[in-house]
C-alpha cells in the first residue's frame, strides 16, 4: 500500500477532526441551553462515565484498541489483517457483550458506585433515578465501542484517516437531532423540572444512536478494502492477534486504572450539586482543541513511530519523539494561555443562554481556568503513551498508572478541600505531570539515552513565550473591556477574537524570533494548506 506523506495525513485529520469537534460543542450548547447544570446533565455525566469513556478511549482514535490494531497490522501485508481483525473482533466482543448485559442488571449499584454523593440531597436523589435509567439505554454503546475502535485502527494502518476522524460527528449529530425534536414537541418546557426524566432519556437514547451509526459508517469501507467482515473467527494462534493482545491487554488495563482516577474525581463532585455538569462542559472546551492537535500529532506519527523500533532506527525515532513533543508544545503553550487568560468569555460566547445562566458561567469559568494549566503535560504524557505502545511495551504505562491510582487519590483529597471543584482538576494535572516525568525517565533507558536537558529547555522556553502572549491578550481584553463593557453575547466576542488574534499573533513572532525548527515546519505547513 502506498502511504501518504506526513503532512498529507496530518491535513486530512485536522479538517475532519475539526468538523467533528465544531459538532461537539454545538452538541454541549444544546444540552448547556436546555438543561443547564441541573439534575439532568448532573446525571448525565455519571451515566455517561463508562459507556462514554469505552466509546472514547476504546473506539476513540488513540485509545488502546486503535493503538493495538496500528501497532500490529502496520507491519504486515494487507491480506494477513482480515484473519487478525476478525478473530480480535470476535474475542473482544463476546467479552463485551457480557459486560453489557451486567451494566443492564447492575445500573442501580453502578450509579450508586460512581455517583456516591447523589444520596446526599434531594436534587441528588433526583439525580440517581434519571441516571440509572440513562445507564440501561447506553449500555450496548459498550460494545459498539469495541467495534468502532478495531475499525478505526484498521483503517489508519491501510492508509485511511478521513472517515475515522469525521465520524464522531455522527454521535454528535444524533444527540442534537434529539434534543431538536424534544424541543420541539416540549417547547420552553424543555427545562421544566416535571420532563426531566424525559430529556435524560432523550440525551442516552441519542447517545446511543450515534455510537450505532459510528459503527455502521465504517463497515462499508471495512468490507470493501477486504479489512474483515462480520465474521466470527477464533484463529488465537496468529502471530499477529498475538501481538494485538500483547498490547491490547496492558494498554486496555492501563485506560481502566484512568477510570478508577474518574471514580475518585466524582466521588468528591457529586457532593456539590452542579459541579459535575460544570466539569463536563469546561472539559468539552478544553478537548475541542486537545483532541484536533491529538489527531494531528498521534495519527500520523503512531504509525512512524511503530516503523522505527528496531535498534538501528532508534535515532530517527528520537527525532521523531522530539518533533512531535515540540508541535505539541508549539500549539498546546500558547492555546493554554489564551484559553486562561479569556476563560470567562469564552463560556459566555459557548454557553451562555437557556437555562445556563450567570452562576454556571463562573463555576464552568474557574473549572476551565484550571482545565487550561494542564493542557500540554496532558497531551506530551499521551505521545509518550504511543511511543511505548510502538514499541510493543503496554507493560510500563500500564505500572505507572497502577501508581497513579493512589497519587491521584490523595491529590484529590487535598486540592478538592483547599479550592473546591477546580481542585479536581488541578489534581488530574499533577497526575499528568508524574506520568509524563516516569515515562520519559523509563523510556530514555530503553532507548539509550533521550537529550531531556535539550528538550526541556526548549519547552521552557516555549512556555516563557506562551506566558508573555497571554500577557498581551489580556491587556488587549481589559482595555476593550473599560472601552466597550463585558455583558452581552456580540461585547465578549468581540473581546474572544480580538483579544485572542493579538495573543496568537505575539507568539507566532516570538517563535520566528527563537528559531524552533519545528514552528518553521508549522509555519511552512500552514502556508501551504491556506494557499491550496
């Protein structure tokens, strides 16, 4: 198969990943306007803990099943993927429809589990009986995650990168069209305590619809490249379903201790009514650009980085490690700081209307303030994640994020009481920072050595240039705020673009005056995709 080159791949990812993150938050506005932070989205975000973090982190691009698959069948001929694709699909999914039918029978425990400080007040209580029922309707999304994910690994690995990018916005889609035709039948309605039930259902029945037609979208292109078919199959003794589990397991396992970190997060947010809805909606906001730069970096570097793990190609792959944390950090510092320093127009501009009020525009403000600290230690850990994957070791994330359950625990009892829901926050990024700082110790011995001192100083500086921009973004901000006020939906979007363009502009001349090589390959990329 022919492959295309870095910044082909890269272009294709960045406009269907953009679609699909635009879709995303037009999705979040709906449910922001219609429910707000009340009980029904309080629900939600429990309800949607393990069927949502199946569909993202299994089926999502870079989430271990993606990754086990690309690892795999990227070195092998397109005629030995069909075998290996099927009988991992057949194995994978008995397992997960087992799960299934436990979520079904155990939702009530399940919700009771994830969602403790439900039982602590009345709206919680409310809160408890709209999430169990959310959780039943989800439940199959377990296994439509399984399927959406081998398939997107399969695709990549063949060379396809468009239709797993750009069909999340299905997902999104549905939700919104449900949202639509409850808005419709119930009008102002929507938000009365008496329905809302109903739009809990509506919201997981959407949700729902979305991860089928996620699946469903894929299957053609599946079937006629001759990537597998719905094919039950139990050919354990391939070398390559051998090695899709090596990595599989571990990096499946390592994702699940991530859950045990999300339980604890919610443990000390379901005592606050209002804060899981909060978290929910400043993380959409963070995650829009996340996972666009996600896309970017991971899709196309993964399957390099899978290419050079023989020992005499270890110095390309150091070049390549070091390219991809750098165009990181070139989009990650600076999006950072313009999202801390303009935090609170930008969820007035998102979300401000309906039933999301001024209270839940500063609860979603000072979550995302904290959201935007951690932005590229979370992103720089998960290209370190890949390049393990890579090298066929899902063993040492995996002991690292055994260590961060406790790490994780403790950071949470100790910023959620000394700065409120933000802290939760505050502490997933110091869980992100000792992630990142282990793996780049244990990968620089597994590599022979990794020039970390050249790195992290670049990164500093990097960082440095990143604070300077957000300083003259918020000069910019406040000098149009004495001159044209802060209320009103067109004044803080005025404030958004005009004080966010002379941020970005800042940094982009810094950067030409540090001569990063890789913001000169940015640049030159840039350049060329606006002059096709």
């Amino acid at each position: 198969m022919g492959k295309r080159s870095l910044a082909g791949i890269a272009g294709i990812v960045a406009v269907a990943t953009l679609l699909s993150k635009v879709f995303g938050l037009l999705r979040e506005t709906a449910i922001a306007a219609a429910f707000g932070t009340g009980p029904v989205t309080d629900a939600y975000s429990v309800s949607y803990v393990i069927p949502g973090f199946l569909l993202i982190l299994l089926g999502g691009i870079n989430g271990p099943f993606h990754s086990a698959i690309v690892s795999a069948v990227s070195k092998r001929k397109k005629e030995e993927i069909a075998p290996i694709v099927e009988t991992v699909t057949t194995v994978v999914g008995i397992v997960l429809v087992i799960a299934t039918i436990a979520l079904v029978i155990f939702a009530g425990p399940v919700i009771d589990l994830l969602g403790r400080g439900f039982q602590s007040t009345s709206l919680g209580l409310e809160s408890r009986a709209i999430a169990i029922t959310q959780l039943r309707i989800m439940a199959p999304i377990t296994v439509f995650a399984c399927f959406i994910g081998i398939g997107f690994g399969t695709l990549n690995a063949a060379d396809q990168y468009w239709l797993p990018s750009i069909s999340p916005l299905l997902s999104s889609t549905s939700v919104i069209a449900g949202l639509g035709v409850l808005w419709l039948v119930l009008g102002s309605n929507i938000s009365d305590p008496s329905y809302a039930m109903v739009g809990g259902m509506v919201l997981a029945g959407g949700a729902l619809v979305g991860a089928i037609l996620q699946w469903l979208v894929q299957v053609p292109a599946l079937w006629s490249s001759g990537l597998g078919r719905l094919k039950l199959r139990f050919n354990l003794s391939d070398p390559g379903v051998r090695d899709v589990l090596k990595v599989l397991g571990p990096a499946t396992f390592s994702s699940g201790t991530m859950q045990i970190n999300v339980y604890t997060d919610l443990f000390f947010a379901a005592f606050v009514p209002g804060t899981l809805a909060a978290l929910n909606f400043s993380n959409l906001l963070v995650q829009t650009p996340l996972g666009i730069v996600s896309n970017i970096i991971l899709v196309p570097f993964f399957p390099i980085f899978s290419r050079l793990t023989d020992p005499e190609q270890w110095p390309e792959l150091k070049q390549r490690i070091r390219q991809s944390l750098m165009l990181v950090a070139l989009t990650m510092l600076p999006i950072s700081a313009l999202i801390i320093t303009l935090a609170q127009p930008i969820v007035t501009v998102v979300y401000k209307r309906g039933a999301f009020d001024e209270e839940a525009v500063r609860l979603v403000t000072t979550i995302l303030i904290a959201y935007g600290v951690g932005m590229f230690v979370y992103l720089a850990r998960d290209v370190m994640v890949r390049v393990f994957y890579a090298l066929g070791d899902g063993q040492t994330p995996f002991k690292i994020s055994v260590v961060n359950i406790a790490v994780n625990a403790v950071l949470d009892y100790f910023f959620f009481n000394l700065m409120g829901p933000a802290g939760l926050v505050v502490a997933t990024i110091g869980v992100n920072v000792v992630s990142l700082v282990a793996m780049t110790v244990f990968l620089s011995r597994k590599l022979g050595g990794l020039p970390i001192a050249d790195w992290a100083g670049t990164i500093f500086t990097l960082t440095a240039a990143s604070a300077l921009s957000g300083t003259f973004c918020w000069l910019t901000r406040y000098g149009l705020a004495s001159w044209i006020g802060t209320e009103g939906f067109f004044i803080n979007l005025i404030q958004l673009c005009v004080a966010g363009a002379v941020g970005l502009v800042t940094f982009a001349l810094l950067t030409v005056v540090l001569r990063i090589p890789e913001a000169g390959l940015l640049a030159q990329r840039i350049r060329q995709r606006l002059g096709r």
